[in-house]
C-alpha cells in the first residue's frame, strides 16, 4: 500500500509539473509557474472556545488503597480551544495556512472534560502548517503538504467548531492515536486530492471528493522522534461521494455539518490507512464508513471504523507470541434547525462507542502495539444557539460516560475513560457544559 502511495504521488506530481508547463496539443505555454498575486495580503482570523464545565462523579485511583476516591464535584471555566490562523495565496493557485494554538488555560485535570492542562503558564506552537497547491484549472487535481491531518475520518478532519455537539466525538482520538501517535493527529506529509462534479438525471447532482496521502509519523521511538530502526510511511486517504446538493462546491481540507438548511442532500465515505513494520508494529491498518445527510434542517453524520495492528510480544514461558489486535471506534449525531427570529436553535444527539480486547491476553497484546482497550461509551444532547452562523454560536449540554476496563481491572488506563494526563487511572465523570465558540 505505501508503494502505491509512492507511485501514485509521483506520478501526478510529474503530470501537474507537464499540465503547468505546456498545452502538448498547441504546443506552447498555459501557465507560468506560480505566477504571483498582485492583490495578495495576508488574512488574520482568531477563533475561541470558552467553556464553563459543571464536573461531576469524577473518581482518582488510589495506589495504595488500591481503590477509586471520588473528587469534590467542581465548576471549570477554560478556553478548550483558541487559534490564530493566518492564510494567504500569495501566488495564482498556491496557497498557505499555518495556525497558531494556546489551548486549555485554566483547564482543571480533575474536571470530568479531555485533553492535558495547559497550566498557568499557558504554553502555544503550531496547529497546522501546509500549503496548497491547486495544479488543475478546475478542482480535481490539488496537492496539499505540511503539517496537517492525513484526510481520514470526517471526525477527525471537521474543526471543531463546525460540529454541533459540545466536545468533538471522541472517536477520532483513537483513530487520531492509531494513525499518528498523538490525539492532535498532525502529521507531516503530502496528500493529492480533488473534487469532481457533474449531473446525474435522477439525482440531478453528484460530486466525488478523493484525498489520497503520505505521511511519516514520528512519535514511537527516542523521545517521539522517530519510528525508530524500522521505518514505513503512512498512507491514508477517504473517498466520498456526494449525491443531491454537494457539501463542498470547491475543494479544500475543511468541512462542514450543518449548512443551514440550504442542503438537500447525502454523502457517502469510505476510510483507509495502511504503515507497514516500524520498531512499534509489524503492520497498522484502519478502515471504515461515514456518513453525512443534510436534509434542510436535518443534520445527520455517523461512522464506524475498525483499527488493526498486527505484532509480536514476548511471553513468560520465553515463547514469542504473534497477534492481531482489532478495535473499533465510531460515532453517531443528530440534530435539526429551528429558526428562532434571525437566529437558529439546534437541539443535538450525539453517542459514541470505542470497543477493544476485553480479556487478559488481548488487552496485553493491545498494550504491546500501543492501542486502546475495553470499551468507552459516550452520549451528550443539548441545544446549540447560532447567534452568526458558525462564526458566534451559544450551547448548552449534558454528557453522559461509562466505561468497562474489562479483564485490566481497577487501576488500569487502557482507553481515555479511565485515563488523565497529569493525574493517572481515573474514571471520568459527567459534565454539564455551557460553551461559547466565536470565530472573529
């Protein structure tokens, strides 16, 4: 599979290079390369999640009472997410982003939300940094490269602030950690992808959209800075074909949920990825569907991918043993918009699920290969109050978790429910959720 990748790339990539070049049947040029924008000035956006949490039934592991402790029940107010993106096309048909993150101030590990506190001394970096490339005149030929999400899982690849639940499903961290290492899920490496469109009779409308890309994650070994003496690079990629109302009339890595009842229509996708033998695994793969239906106020997506690795581990007998390990990961989300005056409400449902090896043997070799294991089920409604569209938006939500560490027991960590970063074992509690997303 990473062959293929390596050939495919290569092979478009000398084909754009011929496309810009020349027209082979007039013989003469079409394109200067990267011919400059006159009007090119760079644009700001700033986009903030501010959140008030209401934790409750969060629960610490105590080591030596070997022993769950329950935490006061406490009120959290955190900027989960904040962003300084800067964007620009400084050339005809080549363009930047890089994004600047400082997420999670005042974020209280011991409050029942996800992600590592960013302390008090708030700490920043890079989000995203890529270009892209748009190589044909019209758009089913792009090339995107930086550091960015590999185009697999609409979750993981739909900002945060387009979904209409409080918190992103939680799904895309173990696809994001399967893929890349990390729950940021950023990769550095290139993708090639396009969107095609054209009339169908019954359906009136359909468009395809293709990503297909090479990445190479270094997060297994010295220190997470390399894939260590073995090395094979990720390739991962997602068709999707779109019928009735496109959800994406020009190609780009950015997508939506809700379009305000200006879509009638449904998208089907299928997601891949495939690493070869790294110090880590011998083999990784990922695979699976999704779903988007935009029924005028209907909003409804879904997915469900299965994540294997395949490695060997040493037994105390001083047998090696050889193991597959398959989990699966998804998630499923409704809502629908009622106009109020100028404004839209949005009552949302979302449920999650993460099901991994429950006995003793399968959860060890999951813990071999650095996957997740037990089960971790989500469930959170409450009501969205677009104030602006995306750009000002209100919520108010109530999530629900449960987990099973099966065989592992009490003190283990084997998925996020019974994880913290900076704490330790946990079992994570409920929260009701007030939120602001604005994008300025």
């Amino acid at each position: 599979m990473e062959k293929i990748g390596l050939i495919l790339l290569t092979l478009f990539l000398v084909a754009g290079e011929a496309w810009s070049q020349t027209d082979t049947l007039k013989n003469r040029p079409v394109q200067q390369w990267f011919a400059k924008n006159e009007r090119f000035k760079p644009e700001f956006k700033t986009m903030v999640q501010l959140w008030g949490l209401y934790s409750m039934g969060m629960q610490v592991y105590n080591k030596d009472l070997k022993a769950y402790e329950p935490v006061d029940d406490r009120l959290n107010f955190h900027l989960r997410r904040a962003r300084f993106v800067v964007t620009g096309e400084p050339y005809q048909r080549l363009k930047y982003t890089v994004a600047f993150f400082y997420d999670q101030i005042g974020r209280d590990v011991l409050a029942s939300g996800v992600g590592t506190s960013n302390k008090a001394d708030p700490s920043a970096g890079i989000w995203d940094a890529f270009f892209h490339w748009k190589i044909s005149k019209n758009e089913s030929l792009n090339l995107v490269g930086g550091w960015f999400r590999p185009q697999m899982q609409r979750e993981s690849i739909t900002a945060a602030w387009a979904v209409n639940s409080f918190e992103k499903s939680m799904s895309q961290n173990y696809v994001r950690t399967h893929l890349v290492g990390t729950g940021p899920g950023r990769a550095t490496g290139l993708n090639l992808g396009g969107l095609m469109q054209w009339d169908m009779g019954f359906v009136k409308k359909a468009a395809l959209n293709y990503n297909l890309g090479i990445f190479n994650p270094v997060t297994a070994e010295l220190s997470g800075t390399s894939s260590g003496k073995k090395f094979s690079p990720l390739v991962a990629g997602r068709v999707s074909l779109s019928l009735g109302d496109p959800e994406l009339t020009k190609y780009g890595i950015a997508y939506d949920i809700n379009f305000f009842n200006k879509r009638r229509g449904g998208s089907l996708d299928f997601n891949f990825s495939s690493q070869g033998a790294t110090d880590l695994f011998k083999s990784s793969r990922a695979f699976g569907p999704g779903l988007l239906f935009n029924w005028g106020p209907l909003n409804l997506d879904g997915e469900w991918i299965w994540l294997v690795r395949e490695g060997k581990r040493t037994l105390e007998n001083g047998d090696v043993r050889n193991f597959t390990v398959t989990s699966r990961t998804g998630h499923f989300r409704v809502g629908a918009n009622i106009p109020a005056g100028r404004f839209v409400i949005e009552p949302t449902v979302l449920a999650m699920q993460f099901d991994g090896a429950m006995d003793a043997s399968g959860q060890a070799d999951a813990a071999a290969v650095k996957e997740s294991s037990g089960q971790e089920t989500t469930f959170d409604a409450g009501l969205n109050w677009y104030l602006d569209g995306k750009n000002l938006k209100l919520m108010v939500h109530y999530t629900w978790r449960k987990g099973d560490a099966g065989d592992a027991g009490d003190g283990s960590q084997v998925n996020m429910y019974f994880s913290q970063n900076g704490v330790g074992a946990i079992r994570r509690g409920d929260w009701l959720g007030v939120g602001l997303n604005a994008i300025f």
